[in-house]
C-alpha cells in the first residue's frame, strides 16, 4: 500500500512508503482512497509553523473521499461499497467542541488521507450524494464544514444577511456559495481584478481589490451605505482582523477561521465593545454539521470550486501549488491507481 508520512528531523518533509494494508478491528472502516484535498494547515505542518499537536511521522491530510473496501465485525454505519467522506475529528458527532475530540484529529493527531487506503472508526464515516464525485467530496470535511460552522457560530445564518467573505481559498468560496444557499447578500475581498471576476461569477455581490484599495473596510462600509456587514469570515488573522471589524455592523458577528497572514493582529478591545461585536473562533465542526451541509448542498446540486487536480505520484506539485497563493478553490489529489 502507497502511503506517504511527514520525516522527522531538521529538515521536515515528506515521504512515500510501502506499507500493509490495514485490517480494521471492530467498529473500524478501511476506504480505498479515490481523492483527497490540501488545506493551509498542511503546508503550515509541513513548514513547521503549525501551533498544534500532530503525530510524529503520521500521514498528512484531514480531508479524502473513497469507497469502503473492508468493514469492521461490529460495524453499523457503512458496508463494502458505500461512497463515504469522514469527519475530521473522528468521534465528534455533535455537540459543542471538547478537547478530547481533537486526540483522533485524521492528518493531525492520527493518521490521515494521503494513502491509497485509510482506516476510520465508524463513527466518522458520512455518506455522500450521488451527484458528487469523489474529488468534489474529498474538498469538504474541513474548508465546507468551517465554513458552515463559521457562518453560523454566534447566531444562525438568516436570509437577506449579509455576508464578507476573504480571499478565493477554500473557506471563502464554501462560505460564499453556503451564504448563497441561504439567500445571503456576500460581498468578498482578493488580491487582484482576475480572482475578483472568478468571485462575482460565483455570485458574490460586489469585490473589492485590497491592493488597490488598501483600506478596504472603507469601500465594504460604503457598500452597505455604513452600516457593514452581518457575518465577517475572516480568514488571514493577523492583517485582516482589525479591517474586519470596522467592517463589520453594531452587533455583527465575525468568525475567526484562519491565521493565513499570522498569527497577531492586535484587535484592540475598544473596537469589539464600541460595535458590540461577536468575534469568536472556528474549530470545524462535528460529524452532523457535515451530514446538514451535504443534505443542504445536494437539494441545490451545489459544485465544490477544484482548483487543480494532480495525480497521487504528484502530491508534492500539489503542495507547491497550494504554497504559491495563486489557487481558486481547492487543490486535490486523485487515489491511487488501481492495479
């Protein structure tokens, strides 16, 4: 079995082995991988920036699709054949976050996606819709599902909201088209008039280009004649947080999803009190919010935004083309061949 693992040292990277293939034990699941997806956190892994735990040598990668290959005796949740996704955050199945749920984290704390098989407790596996391929499906369990959490944190998401969204990754584009299902208003911010056609072709509103309009927040309050925005998914952190906030109405809220641009920022208190924001963080989300975003998603037939798909024996291209910024969407892998 193809399975690739970060190397430990000085120089962190990774490496392709030739393994077993798992048998699963009771309540476990093997899959045979048909796709998988790169998040920011992967690259931050691999760069040594990441502030979270992660299993040393472990396989990389949170998000993957593919078919169940091998069941568990005691499984009930799946059966040979089934088309399946996972949640990240193996036994999180609903409920607020706990610390413990991150201790079965898949491509963190336990092994992950970048394998020709992967091994799940059942308590993972969501089933997906026939519409959506596998590539599609394997863009969804941490981008799609922060995005819904996101979007829905402080207060549920109402139709006739409006919402700002940052950039053309992953979060930003599922928030914006998850906004969408909802009759949301978004209103997006990129870096160049290029990715700003690809964001109102989606559906986004208006764009603004924060290299020619630095001072973004200004053009975003003029857009809402002053009064800003409902719902902020702010993604880069560190130089956005500030701008986000002043962009954001008396009593609005703002989701913290990433840390992409650092991880200070400097929000000062005033801020958060004189517009009585809500500003609080994104962890994911359980195994039902990615079963209610599937469910949403295919009563509209909606398409994940790929970016580029590379061939498993390519993993390493596809992180260089999440490396260099200039994605739209998600960069997948495709499984290994079959022999």
């Amino acid at each position: 079995m193809k399975t690739v693992r970060w190397t430990s040292g000085d120089k962190p990277g990774l490496a392709l082995h030739d393994e077993a293939m798992p048998n699963p034990g009771p309540h476990e699941v093997v899959v045979r991988v048909h796709a998988m997806s790169l998040n920011f956190r992967d690259q931050a892994i691999l760069d040594g920036a990441y502030g979270g735990p992660t299993k040393p040598n472990g396989v990389p990668l949170s998000d993957g699709a593919g078919e169940v290959i091998a069941v568990g005796r005691s499984v009930k949740r799946a059966k040979v054949g089934d088309r399946v996704s996972a949640s990240c955050c193996q036994h999180w199945i609903g409920g607020p976050n706990r610390p413990e749920y991150h201790a079965d984290s898949l491509g963190m704390t336990t092994d992950g996606w970048l394998a020709e098989t992967i091994l799940l407790h059942e308590n993972a596996i969501v089933h997906l819709p026939d519409y959506i391929t596998y590539a599609e499906a394997a863009s969804l369990p941490c981008a799609a599902v922060t995005a819904w959490t996101g979007l829905n944190l402080s207060s549920p998401l109402q139709a006739g909201e409006t919402v700002l969204v940052q950039g053309t990754g992953g979060v930003a584009l599922f928030s914006l088209q998850i906004a969408k299902m909802f009759g949301a208003k978004v209103l997006a911010i990129t870096s160049s008039d290029e990715k700003a056609e690809r964001l109102l072709a989606l559906g986004a509103a208006s764009v603004v280009n924060y290299r020619s309009h630095p001072d973004w927040d200004k053009e975003i309050q003029a857009l809402t004649d002053g009064r800003g925005v409902d719902k902020t998914i702010d993604i880069a952190g560190e130089k956005t947080i500030v701008k986000s906030a002043a962009a954001t109405r008396i009593g609005g809220d703002i989701s913290l999803v990433g840390f992409t641009s650092g991880f200070g920022g400097g929000l000062p208190p005033i801020d958060i009190l004189s517009r009585s924001l809500h500003v609080a963080g994104t962890s994911i989300g359980p195994r039902a919010s990615f079963e209610a975003l599937l469910r949403a998603m295919a009563l509209h037939e909606v398409h994940p935004v790929l970016d580029q798909i590379f061939p498993f024996v390519d993993y390493e291209a596809a992180y260089q083309r999440l490396k260099s910024g200039n994605h739209v969407g998600k960069v997948v892998i495709e499984g290994v061949p079959a022999r």
